[in-house]
C-alpha cells in the first residue's frame, strides 16, 4: 500500500515557487512523524530499484511524505457463523512517542482512503470501508490514534461446491436403501460403506483451512443435520 503523510513545518519554509523533492539521503535529516501500526503483524519496505519513498516541500513549509510498504496486520475473527460470517478488520495507527500536544492526527478530507478496483481476495468480498479517530489515554498523556476499518464478507461459492452439495447428495443417496429390496443384504451394506466413506472425506475437508477451536460452527451445525438424516 502507499502510505501518505501531510503536516506543516515552519521550519522548512523558502523563497520561491516550486516544491523541492528530497532524495533518501536527504530524507533523513527532515523530522518526519513516527507514525505506527499498532496491530502491525509483520510489514516491509519496497525497495526496487531504490528505496520506494517521496518527500516534497512547498514553500509555505508543507510537507507531503509517502512510502509503499506490504503490511499484514491481527484481525480477529468471529466464527461462529462460518462460512456465513462477516468481520470487519480494524488497522489502527498514530504516533508511538509523541501525544496530542505534539501530534493530532486527522484524516484528509478529500479520499483519505483509496482501494484499487484490481483488488480481489480469494475467500471474501470486501464491501465497504470506514475511517474514525479517537484519543487514547496513558500514563505518559493523551495520544492521537486513527483508525480504518474494512468489512469483508465471506464467499459461498467454494463451500457450496466442495461441502453444501456435496453433503446434501451423499444423505439423498443414502436414502435409496429405502428403495431396495429386503433380501439385498450386499446392494446395502456396499450403499452405506460408501455414503459413510464419502461423509467422513466431506467432514474432513469441511475445516482444513481453518484454525483450530473449539466454539460449534454454522458448518459443523449443517454437517451435523446431514449424519442425522444419513442414519
């Protein structure tokens, strides 16, 4: 993502009319926020084929600072409703050693948060976003903290091939022992090893990719409806 800063140093006014653009040598000596992420997991600077940094000066001493970064952040996650379930993920961000007396952040009031129309993940569909602010209260004073908030709901289409037809068609199958003879002991007994086989590798399969707990699922409810059914 590129990460865009934007505050006022008297410090750095000059004469004329055009911005100065500093190299990353330069960058150095110029106060910048320590600005960080608190629910910050583990991120990364891009720095092909130099280190991916801007910083422009205006003459009235406004600066603008941007930096591309890769960063994956915590967000946890409700799932009792799985697959049905939505979250939202919170990245919370602000100063690390200056207060409000320092620093007081606020989101620009013009597109302070921009996505790309390439963006497309795999297992949700992000449907929205939200910005806000708060002051948050330590021993040391009162910091100034953003935050922006992403909802994401989960897609179906996977879990409907893989586990909800699935499912559903081996409990009808099972079924046509209803329809068989009596006295075709084998024609049964092959039926139900095979509709049992074909549950287990569904229910296997149903929470390979999720982490392990212990709270009862919207899947696990269904799975358990459909072994029910089965006998």
């Amino acid at each position: 993502m590129f990460f865009r800063q934007e505050w006022d140093d008297p410090r750095l006014k000059f004469y004329g009319d055009a911005p100065l653009y500093l190299g990353e040598d330069l960058i150095q000596k110029v106060w910048v926020p320590d600005t960080y992420f608190e629910n910050e997991k583990l991120a990364n600077y891009h720095e092909m084929t130099r280190k991916n940094t801007l910083l422009r000066i205006e003459s009235n001493g406004h600066v603008f600072y941007s930096i591309r970064i890769t960063m994956s952040a915590d967000c946890p996650m409700d799932l009792a409703l799985f697959p049905f379930d939505s979250h939202a993920c919170t990245i919370h961000l602000g100063s690390y050693a200056y207060t409000t007396k320092d620093i007081l952040y606020k989101w620009n009031s013009e597109g302070p948060v921009q996505l790309s129309s390439a963006v497309n993940l795999p297992q949700f569909t992000l449907y929205g976003y939200a910005t806000s602010s708060r002051m948050l209260t330590y021993p040391l004073g009162d910091y100034s903290q953003l935050n922006i908030h992403f909802y994401l709901a989960r897609q179906l289409s996977y879990y409907t091939v893989h586990t909800f037809l699935p499912a559903s068609l081996i409990v009808v199958v099972s079924w046509i022992s209803f329809w068989l003879p009596k006295h075709a002991t084998p024609a049964r007994v092959s039926l139900g090893i095979t509709t049992v086989l074909s549950m287990t590798t569904v229910l296997g399969d149903s929470g390979s990719g999720l982490p392990k707990f212990s709270n009862i699922n919207a899947m696990d409810i269904f799975l358990g409806m459909c072994l029910i059914l089965y006998f």
